[in-house]
C-alpha cells in the first residue's frame, strides 16, 4: 500500500515549519514564565505545605496513568491532580511494549512502569487512550516516515496484533475504524502490561488493578473499561448497564 504524506504533526499557524526564528524567537517562551509565575503566586503558595512534605517524605502515589504526548491529553489535567498524586509516563499513542529485558534499545515506558510497580509499588496502573490520537492515524493511514529514522513508525508497529484483531477498514466510515483502533491499542497495552513478570506478580496477588479509559477530545467525556464485560462505559455511569465495545465516534470524541 503506498504510504500517505505525514500530516498528523503539522499544528499551528507555520504548518510547514518553514519560517525561520527570530532571535526573539529563540529565548525561553515567555508563555512559560508567565505561567511559572502564574503558578508561584498561586498553586504553589497554597499548596506549599504539600510540596514541603513531599520534599520531605518523598513521593508515595497510589496510581499510575500511561498517556498519550498528545497536548490536549494532560493525565494531571483531566483528573484534577495534586503535586505527587499521579506518577505520568507518556509516549506516542500511550503504549506499553510487551516485557523484552533481552532486546537490544531503550526502555524508557519499561523502566517507568518497573520504578512505579516495583519501587513506589503503586496500587493501580490506568492506561488512558483519547480520540483522534495522531498516532493511531500515523499508524492506520501508513504515513510516510517524518525522519530517517521513524521512530515513531517503529513505535507504533507494535500496535499490529491490535489493528489485526478488527474487521477490514471500511473507507466509508473511517473515523469509526480509527476510534475501535485507538481502543483496541488500549486493550493491547493492558495485554502487555501482563507480560512483566512483577507486574502480573502483584496483580494475582491482589495488591495492584490494571485499568484501561479513554477520553474525548471534544466532549471531554471518560469512558472507563470494565474488565468483566471488556465494555467501554461512562465514568459517571460505569456501574450501569448499557456499555459499548467501543463507541463510535459521536459518543465519545
């Protein structure tokens, strides 16, 4: 199949990236200092006692989100969380490779995973999908390579037995075959997390839950995975019947 132009890393008002910096440009962003000072005025000078003690008796959260680098999709946003609440790892399209201590690369999701499971020994681990995921796009559409090295089309090879494991992609109804891709993607991750000897240890154990979600981009609506029925339900309403496996994209996106 012949690869498609890469077009899901193409935000902002110069698209093409072809406007050189001004020297201005070149400074640290201003928008970042304004908003460090937002913050100490704020959310530090209210919070200052949180942040002294954990300075004090380190960090000890109980939870652990794999999402997505995408921008809109901030973990410590969407949950509301407080400094030293959540541990975050974030990769393209919030994947956990499979357990590979003998594989000749680095292992930065794979090291995260083994400091918050095996270190902080944290008790839940979520993996949080979220519509129009670039990757999951990158992947589905065959993007061309944006470098020499795509790396983020060797990343996101591992998503094959996802994208294997649903029906031929109908052309006349895209975004539904991508929104089931970025949910299968989630179910593979939760498979994968399986495969880490310590990881599964703990969970037969009954001392750590694996939890997948998924949110919407424009709708800001959570759906959370239940495990029994492996449906896609609302968070406000996942103790209710009803759920989907999985929705398209006007319930969610």
């Amino acid at each position: 199949m012949q690869l498609r132009p890469a077009t899901f890393l193409r935000p902002g008002p110069d698209p093409a990236g072809t406007t050189p910096l001004t020297r201005d440009d070149r400074t640290f962003p201003e928008r970042l200092t304004e908003g460090y000072r937002a913050f100490l005025g704020g959310r530090f000078t209210s919070e200052r006692s949180r942040y002294e003690s954990l300075a004090k008796t380190g960090q000890q959260p109980e939870i652990m989100v794999v999402g997505c680098i995408d921008s809109r999709v901030s973990p410590e946003v969407i949950f509301d969380a407080a400094p030293g609440e959540m541990l975050v790892v974030r990769n393209v399209a919030n994947l956990v490779p499979p357990w590979q201590p003998d594989r000749d690369s680095q292992h930065s999701t794979s090291a995260a995973i083994e400091f918050g499971v095996q270190a902080l020994q944290i008790k839940h681990v979520v993996v949080l999908g979220h519509a129009f995921c670039g990757g999951i796009r990158a992947y589905a559409d065959e993007q061309q390579p944006l470098s020499r090295g795509d790396f983020i089309g060797r990343w996101m090879s591992q998503i094959a037995p996802a994208a294997a494991s649903l029906s031929p992609r109908d052309p006349n109804d895209d975004n539904v075959y991508l929104r089931r891709l970025e949910f299968a993607a989630v179910e593979l991750s939760l498979r994968n997390l399986m495969t880490f000897p310590f990881v599964r240890r703990r969970v037969e154990d009954g001392k750590l839950a694996l939890h997948g979600a998924y949110f919407g981009v424009v709708t800001g609506r959570l759906l959370l995975r239940d495990a029994a029925t492996e449906r896609f339900e609302p968070a406000a309403e996942s103790s209710r019947s009803g759920g989907t496996k999985p929705p398209g994209k006007s319930a969610v996106s």
